[in-house]
C-alpha cells in the first residue's frame, strides 16, 4: 500500500466518522421542550413573516437584534422571554439568542439588545448563553452553507424568572413550564 492510499482510507473514515457524529447530534437534539400554542402576533418593521433577514441582523453585517413587535398582551403580563433559533443547522434546531425578564410593558422589542447577561437599559432583563459560542448576546444568522431559516420565538409570561444567567435554552423553556400566557413567532431566511 502506498502513503496515498493510506491518506484516503484515514480521510475516508474521518468522514464517516463525521456522518455518524452529526446524525448522532441531530437525532438527540429534541430541539424545543415546550410547545405552546400560538396566540400572540410578532412583527418586524426589518424583514415580514417568511422574508429576508437583512445583511445588517446577521453574522456577515452588523449582527445586532432586529426590532420586534408584539400584538396584544395579556393584561397578567408581568415579563417577555425571547429565544431565536436556526431551524436548518446540520445538527438540527440551534439556538442563537435568548433572553428573558424583559419587563412586559414592553410591546416593541427595541434593535440592538447590548452584549451582556444583565440588562439595565432593558429593565434588567437577562441573557442567556445560546449554542453559538455560550455568549451572552445575539448572535445572528450565520449559516455553514446554504440558506437557512431562522425563527424568533416570543413568550409572554405570567411571571418573572429566577434562572441564573448561564442559563440554556432548555433551562429557560423549562422555566417558563405553566407560566406563558402569550406566544408568537416570527421567521425568517438567510443565505
């Protein structure tokens, strides 16, 4: 046997390796753990429901918040959870962002939440650590390849969460177990 030869077998079960690691990954990612139903209108003056994410909310821009706006809430509101997935990711649904104890008297979810785990600007809301690096911010799309769909997920909640702010997305949906009042999505696509 020749050194190419034993190059391309060790390349080859490299790949397979790999093929099992991400179907193994996409297989155990349960993606969300909570399923409420959809009761609540999220708008966007940046992109509409299905649309393109512009350059400037993504990884390849400036890679800040988009503005989000909410239909009516629940007079019980007391706080608004935000949580923003790639639904395409090659290991199943990744969670980008999210952010919880935004006080509900927030109907519009300003652009650009700063980087951080406790936000004063925004009522002491907190951030999370996503998948995208365990940071504690937005983290736009950004896909490997191809276009990608994105979801940004809003839940009105009865209640103000005591997470801690390395909290992850499935402590956070845990949380809010019996506690939302309203939810609504908004998606969008990026290449």
């Amino acid at each position: 046997m020749g050194i190419l030869t034993i190059i391309g077998i060790i390349f080859a079960f490299f790949i397979i390796l790999l093929i099992i690691f991400v179907a193994y990954l996409r297989v155990t990612n349960e993606g969300d753990y909570i399923n409420p139903e959809v009761n609540l209108e999220v708008t966007s003056e940046a992109f509409e429901e299905g649309g393109k994410i512009p350059k400037k909310y993504t990884g390849r821009g400036e890679d800040v918040s988009p503005p989000l706006k909410l239909g009516s809430l629940d007079p019980e509101a007391k706080t608004i959870a935000v949580i923003m997935d790639d639904l395409d990711h090659p290991v199943g649904m990744y969670n980008h962002w999210l952010i919880w104890n935004i006080p509900a008297e927030y109907d519009e979810i300003p652009e650009g939440i700063p980087k951080g785990e406790k936000l004063q600007s925004l009522g002491n809301a907190v951030q999370g650590k996503s998948h995208y690096g365990g940071k504690h911010y937005y983290r736009g799309p950004k896909p490997p390849f191809g276009s990608h769909d994105y979801e940004f997920k809003v839940y009105v909640l009865d209640t103000e969460l005591d997470l801690s702010p390395d909290a992850r997305k499935e402590d956070l949906q845990k949380a809010m177990k019996g506690h939302i009042l309203r939810y609504g999505t908004l998606k969008g696509e990026f290449e």
